[in-house]
C-alpha cells in the first residue's frame, strides 16, 4: 500500500511539473507577442530565448524568434531557427516563405535556390516572385555581376511582383537596382523617386537604396533627407544601414561634428564593422587627427583586408604623411579590386612622382589620358612627371591643357595648375614666364595664397626685391595672423640687405605660432651670419624641443659642431637627421659628402645609395654617388653615374667638369679635355675646369698651353694659392723640383691650408727637407689638430726616419677619430710590429677587412703571417700584393723571404735578382742582398 501511494505521488508531481513548464513557456510567448505588438523586438527576442531555455523543441518559439530576426535583417540566425521550425513540424507555406526570405537576407543563395521549387506553382504569388527575382540577380561575395540573361530573368519575376500587387514597394525597388546594374543610375532614381513619393512613402528600403543613390550623385543635402526618413521608418530607430548613410552624407559635406553621434552608435552597436570603422576613419581625417584616422583604418583592414574604402583612405593618409611605400602598399591592393578606379589611379601617380618615379606613373596613366584626355588632374599629373623626367617642353603641354581643361569653373585647380606651369618654367630657367603665369592665377584668383607665395619667390629670383617687397605687403595685408606672410617678409627684407628689419618680420612670425620652425631657422642664420654662435643654438633648440628630430635644425647644429672642430657631436645629429627622417634627402647628401671627405667611401655609399632609392633622378645625388663610386675604386660605374646626371641637367658646366676630372683620373685625356673645354664655354668663369685643363696640359707635356692656362687662373684669382701650385706642377713636370719649391712655398704663404701644406711637405721630404717638412706640419697641428691628412703626412715622416714610437701615436690620434682608416690602420700594424707590440696582427687584420685590394695591407698582413709561420695564407697574400704592384721592390723582397721559408729557392732567388737588378734604392734591399747571397 505504502509503495502504491509513493508511485502515484511521483506520478502526480511529474504530470505536474510537465504542467509547471507548459504554463511557463506560455507566459513567456504570450509576453513575447506582448512586446512584439509593443514594437519592442529585442525584448520579444529576450522572452523568446527564455522560452527556449525551458524548452528547446518549442516550434512556435523557434518560429517566432527567426521572423524576428528576419525583421532585424540577421538572415543566418533567422534561417537556423526557422529550419528547426520546420524540423519541430512548421511546414506550412507561410514558414517556408519566411526561411526562403532568411536565405536571401543571409545572401545564401544556394539555399534559397533549393526552397523556391518546394511550393506549389499555384500556391505562389507575390512573395515567392521577389524572392524568384533575387534567386535570379543574387551573386556571392567574389562572383561577377550578373549576365544580361539573369537580369532578364529577375527583370520578368519583378514586373510578375508588380502585376501581383501595384501597390508593394518592393518591385519598384527591385526594378532600380536592375537600372543601377545596367549602368542606368539615373532611370533607378525616377523609378525610387516615384516610388518614395507614393507607394514606398513608408518602405524604409526603398529610402534606403534612393540615399545610395543621391550619395552617388553626390548631392548630399537630398541623401541626408532619404537616410533620416529611413531613420524614423525604423521602429526602434537602430537601423545600422540608416546610420552608415546618415554619417556618410554628414561627412560628405565636411560635417563631422553632425555625424559623430551616428558614428558612435555604430561603433558601439557594430565595433568589428569594417564599414564602421572605415567611417570613423573618415571622421577623424576630417578633424586632421591623421594618426587617429590610421589607426581606425588598420582596424578596418583587421576586419576585412580587402575592405575597398579603407585600402583607398588608408594610401592617402600614408601619402599626407609622407609615407610613400606605405601609400603605395595600400592603393595597390585597392587597384587590383577596383582597376578602373581614377582615383586610385591619380592617387598611386601621386606616390609614384614622390618616390621620383616618373616613368612609372607615366606608364599608370596612360591608358586613362587616352580614354579622358580632358581630366586637368590627370593633365596635371602627367605634366609633373615629364617635369622629373627634365622634358620641360612636354611638360608645359600636358600643364596648358590642364589649365585649358580646368576652366574657370574650377578656381582652385585652375590657379594649382598655372602654380605648376610656373614651376616648370621656373625650372627651365623661364623666370619671366614664370612671373607672368603667377601674376595671371594671383589675378584671376586672389585667394590662392601658393601662387602669391611662389610669384614673391620667383620676383627674389629675378632680382626683383621692390616688387617682391610689394607682394609680401600684400600677403601680409591679407594674412596679418599668419606666421608664413611675416616670414617671407623677413626673407625679402633680408635679401634686400636690411636684417633688421628682417629680424623684426622673423620674431613676429614666432609671436604669431611658437611652434613655426621657419622662423627660427633664418633667426638662427641670421645670429651665424653676425657670428652669434650662443643665440643661433637658442633659435634651433627650440626648434628641436618641439620637433626633437627637425632635419633642418639637427643640421644646422652639426654645421656649427663642425666649425667647433666637434666632429663626432657632429656626426651624432647628422645621423639623427637621418635615422628619423626617412624621407629626407639633405641629411644624407651632407652624411656622404663628410664620410668622402673623411676617406670612407664604404660608409659613403651606404648613405648615398638611400639618397638615390629617395630620389632617383636628382642630379644632385647622382653627382655625389659618383664622387663615392670613384672614391671606392669604381670609376667606370662613376662615370656612368655622372653621365646620367649630365643628362638631366646638360647644360650644368659642374657636371661636365667632373665628368672631365674623372675621365682623366682614368688616363683617358681627350675626353676629358673636351669634357672641360664644354664646361668652361658654358660657365667661363669656373676656373675648375681651366685648372683641369691646365693639367691636361701638364700631361701632355706641352708646358706653354700649361702656363698660359696658369696664367689666366692666377689673374681671375689673385689671392688663391692655386696658380702658384700650378706654376709648381709645371716645374716638377719639368724635372725643377727646387724651382717648383719656390711656387709650393709661396703658395702656402699666400694662402695656407691643409691641401698646400701637404703638398709642400711631401715636396720637402722628397728633397731631403724631412726636418723643415717636420717642423711646419707640427705647427700646423698645434693650430688645427682635426686635420687627420696633415697628420698622416707627419706620421709617414715619422715612420721613414725610424721614429717608430712618434709615429705610432700619431696614427692612434687618427684612428680615433676614424677607426676605420685603413691607411692609419695598416702603418700602425707595421710601427706595432716594429716595436714588437702583439696588437700588430690584430691592426693588419683591421686593415685588410677595411681595404682587401690595396697592395700595401696585404703585403703588411702577408708579411706578418708569414713571420708568424702561416705560411700558406701569407705567402697569398704576398703573391697578390706584388700582382698589384709588381714594382714595388719591398714588397716583391718579402714575397722573396717568404718563398725562402716554404723551401721555394729557386723562386725566392728569381724574385731576388729580379728587384736588386734595378737600379734603384728600396728600404728592404740591404736585407734583400743577404737573403740572396745566403740562396747562393
């Protein structure tokens, strides 16, 4: 008994906690339907879901929720639950309808494909066509547009929709996105502006897609309008489409104060939206917060790598940035998605012409100057590129036709594009052109201040300071708060030699902006000028504590360090200078121009070559990229480098003359002769190449023309030390080393610097004076102990009379400040292993990394292996060293002494009889006589 009431009482509180669970689950459909009538979708959702918890084979429940989600425009989520409707016994026409439109919302359209044949034909009417019609027009991500057969298709199952029922929206709609596929925007907005005027007054997508459109037109005013109607359409006003539009429109027009709040719903709603952050990218840009914007963009591209707008936005935020490989990086990825697009295209030109890559972006544009040979941008742009290509008459036509393009309609390009005729004028040397282009755009459009600033620059150029002086009055009169007009009338005040008044316009420009830099700059020229050291460093500094990596600033201070005799603090912010300014080109001019000067060519380069990937057809660069490459011992490819300078600038006489220098430092004499006689008709008075040529003569022995050439340099410069030194050349030329003496001497006296006193201290020693030659290069180190070639010179002298241990400190003052001079290096070893000191090897060792292919290192590191008894690598050594300079006796002895040692006697005796048989003195020959009679 006590065990047949225990079971009918767990029977009872099962049936009645089934019970408990039904009454639940209908509470909470029952409020879900509640807020559903309410328009209240997301807490009809939330009770829903709660129902489903309790129970989660609950049909009505699992339908319920995806038409919610349907409503929402979440098509996957919509779909699963409805599928499972369907599973749970919802087979009804009405539920399949819905999962077909939860396909098509999700853009599955093999799905959708798949239901549209479950229905009965007769049972179909207008839904089942709309969804037929978008079967027929839908693509996946990546697939082409649809072909004329399926939008003949969609276009039947639309006009099907339409008959089914006049009044429904969506056929029209659908309808205009046929026309917008067709390339007929204009017949889908009458199609959507009937459409929004009567049946789809309430259709939110219908607004929807009319916004898109007016966008497309780019009348904002009227998308604003269709994006706030469908704003107020949706019930809970959240639609995110709404938003997006909205905040577009709003930025469209420069309003990115009106789109914040829309924007940071979005971002709030939608954080991983590549579409959302695009926008806020977008709104930042408009705010000038460029490192903000990038941000956005990178986190857009994080989302979706191949988000079209951001790839686009991001390469012009990279350009604005100066960041070029970065910009090109970006818009390359947007062209290959979107290869007609102009505006990449233009874009990516842009980067090209920065990176001094004319013939490319030539070679982009091509196809589209065909097609729109009318567009003035792209005129433009191909005009700039034939500018870098030093075509000036090409470029001037691609510039008037842009000009003649832009029209007056087109204020601001038209006077961008007569700036830049000017430009190329100026560059061709047509100021007076230039001047009359410029005075044309300040005329026409007085409110472009870059063609004022450049007709000022262009007057200056001219020589013209009055008129200059009346345009920079007038500049300031329009921009009295602007520190750019108080600067540049500063800078015509001080060409016209008042630097007072210059000073004063300079200090206002700083009063103006505390953070102007230019302003400092000619204040800190100035103070140099008048040799105020203490107040040219204030100027920059405060340049620095504001921009800690100013290029101009960092070296202006190594200038001033280097006049200080501080080379290393000199070369510290010159390396700063180009570490943090990529893109800068002067840092890496003065970098290689100081490591030539220093002797290392090595290091030279390295700057050199990234001033070349900088700007690759700067004749400038390639003028210095020679000097190194003939520096480094590459004077073929030196010549091909001032070659390709000369023809960018083939009238620049520098250019030639050291095209000629180098011609003839290669023995190739009537080039270079006709190099310099080509350079001195252009320029007659660069007496660097009538010295040139004067030594051509010198070498051609025909001393009359030498002297003539002479003759004329010493009159042209009377206080120069150069015509004495010619005079010099010519008599030792002669065999009259004493007569040139005499010139050498004068020539320090007239003029004393450290190129003379070598000269003549090398003339001395030659002589036999090593004591006066002593004693004057000693002097002229206690007054200059920077000068590392008189050093050398005095260490030599040194190391010849046997000083061994004066020699070797004065090349450890040179190392220290070169430690990579492989000559201080090589001659140290040689006066360490004299001394016996065991850092020699380790000096020779140095040298030969520094300078593999100079005789005199490998004969110095041979020789001191071979002694240490590594005979095979120093007998190599010593063979190549004496390949290299077969007749040098000292060195042919030690490869003698070292074939000696390696049972080699025949060849030692060879190489000795050889060497003693001239008739000439060499250090080693008494040690070489030894060697031979002991042989014997």
């Amino acid at each position: 008994m006590i065990v047949r009431t225990l079971l009918i009482v767990c029977l009872v509180a099962v049936l009645g906690g089934c019970s408990s669970d039904d009454e639940r689950i209908a509470e909470h459909l029952q409020r879900a339907k509640q807020f559903v009538d309410a328009g209240e979708r997301q807490s009809a959702i939330i009770e829903l879901k709660n129902a489903l918890q309790i129970d989660g084979e609950t049909a009505e429940a699992r339908q319920m929720l995806g038409r919610l989600y349907l409503q929402a425009g979440n098509g996957p989520a919509a779909a699963k639950e409805l599928a499972i409707a369907r599973r749970l016994g919802r087979n009804d026409d009405a539920t399949l309808l819905d999962l077909a439109k939860a396909h098509a919302v999700a853009g599955d359209l093999g799905s959708l494909r798949g239901l549209l044949d479950e229905l009965p034909a007769e049972n179909q009417g207008l839904e089942w066509y709309l969804l037929r019609a978008e079967a027929a027009l839908g693509r996946a991500p990546g697939d082409p547009p649809p072909d004329a057969e399926s939008m003949h298709s969609a276009r039947q199952w639309f006009e099907r929709a339409r008959q089914a029922d006049p009044n429904d929206p969506r056929a029209a709609r659908g309808l205009a996105r046929l026309a917008v596929l067709r390339g007929d925007p204009d017949a889908a907005f009458d199609i959507l502006a009937s459409a929004t005027a009567g049946i789809g007054k309430t259709d939110l997508q219908s607004w929807l897609l009319k916004g898109e459109l007016e966008l497309s037109r780019g009348d904002y005013e009227a998308a604003r309008t269709s994006f706030t109607t469908a704003l107020g359409l949706d019930g809970e006003s959240e639609h995110p489409l709404a938003r997006l539009g909205l905040a577009r429109a709003l930025l469209a027009t420069g309003d990115a104060q009106g789109a914040a709040p829309y924007i940071d719903a979005l971002l709030a709603s939608q954080p991983r939206s590549a579409a959302v952050q695009f926008l806020n990218a977008s709104r930042l840009r408009l705010r000038n917060q460029n490192d903000e914007a990038l941000a956005a963009v990178r986190e857009a591209l994080a989302r979706d790598p191949n988000h079209g707008p951001s790839l686009l936005l991001g390469g012009q935020l990279h350009f604005r940035a100066g960041e070029f490989s970065q910009a090109e990086d970006l818009v390359r990825r947007h062209l290959m998605q979107h290869p007609d697009s102009t505006t990449a295209r233009q874009l990516l030109a842009s980067v090209l012409l920065e990176q001094r890559r004319p013939e490319e972006a030539i070679e982009l544009l091509k196809t589209q100057a065909e097609s729109t040979p009318e567009d003035p941008r792209l005129m433009a742009l191909l005009g700039s590129a034939h500018m870098q290509l030093n075509q000036p008459e090409l470029a001037q036509r691609y510039l008037d036709r842009a000009a003649a393009a832009a029209g007056e309609q087109q204020t601001q390009m038209t006077a961008s594009i007569q700036t830049q005729q000017a430009v190329n004028r100026l560059a061709s040397g047509d100021t007076e052109g230039a001047i009359e282009t410029l005075r044309a755009a300040v005329d026409q459009h007085p409110d472009f201040a870059r063609a004022e600033v450049l007709l000022l620059l262009a007057q200056l150029r001219q020589g013209d300071t009055e008129q200059a002086r009346l345009q920079a009055d007038s500049l300031l009169q329009k921009y009295p708060k602007q520190a750019t007009a108080h600067n540049l009338k500063g800078v015509v005040e001080e060409t016209a030699g008042d630097r007072e008044a210059a000073r004063h316009y300079y200090q206002g420009a700083v009063e103006l902006a505390a953070d102007y830099a230019p302003a400092r700059l000619n204040l800190a020229r100035l103070a140099i000028l008048e040799n105020d050291v203490p107040t040219a460093e204030r100027w920059l500094n405060e340049i620095l504590e504001a921009d800690p990596n100013n290029a101009q600033a960092l070296l202006a201070l190594a200038n001033l360090d280097a006049r200080r005799g501080d080379e290393q603090s000199s070369l510290r912010k010159l390396e700063q200078a180009r570490q943090h300014n990529r893109n800068a080109l002067r840092p890496r001019l003065v970098l290689g121009n100081f490591h030539l000067l220093k002797g290392d060519p090595v290091k030279a380069l390295q700057v050199i070559r990234e001033a070349v990937a900088i700007a690759p057809r700067d004749a400038v660069v390639k003028s210095l990229l020679a000097r190194a490459l003939l520096a480094g011992g590459e004077p073929e490819r030196a010549l091909e480098a001032v070659q390709s300078a000369i023809e960018l600038r083939p009238k620049d006489a520098t250019l030639l003359l050291q095209r000629g220098q180098i011609q003839a430092s290669q023995q190739q004499l009537d080039a270079a002769r006709a190099s310099l006689e080509q350079a001195l008709s252009i320029a007659p008075d660069l007496q660097a190449a009538r010295i040139g040529l004067a030594r051509l003569a010198i070498a051609a022995r025909d001393y009359d023309r030498a002297s003539d050439l002479t003759r004329e340099v010493a009159q042209a410069l009377p206080d120069a030390a150069i015509g004495s030194l010619l005079m010099g050349e010519i008599q030792i030329a002669q065999g009259r080393p004493e007569t040139a003496l005499e010139h050498y001497t004068t020539a320090y006296e007239r003029a004393a610097s450290s190129d003379t006193l070598v000269r003549l201290a090398n003339l001395e020693v030659s002589l036999g004076q090593t004591r006066q030659a002593a004693e004057r290069l000693s002097v002229w180190l206690q007054q200059h102990p920077q000068d590392a070639a008189a050093r050398r010179v005095l260490a030599s002298i040194r190391l010849r009379d046997g000083d061994l241990a004066a020699a070797a400190s004065l090349y450890e003052q040179i190392l220290e400040v070169n430690p990579t001079d492989s000559i201080a290096l090589n001659n140290l070893a040689w006066a360490y292993d004299q001394l016996g000191d065991e850092r020699a090897l380790g000096l020779a060792e140095r040298a030969y990394a520094q300078t593999p292919d100079r005789a005199e290192v490998a004969d110095t590191l041979g020789w001191m292996l071979v002694r240490a008894d590594q005979l095979e690598r120093g007998l190599a050594l010593l063979d190549k060293a004496a390949a290299k300079a077969p007749h040098n006796s000292d060195i042919r002895y030690h490869l003698a002494a070292a074939r000696a040692k390696t049972g080699d006697l025949a060849g030692a005796r060879e190489e000795l009889e050889l060497i003693l048989s001239r008739a000439e003195d060499f250090s080693e020959k008494p040690r070489a006589e030894a060697l031979l009679h002991s042989l014997k």
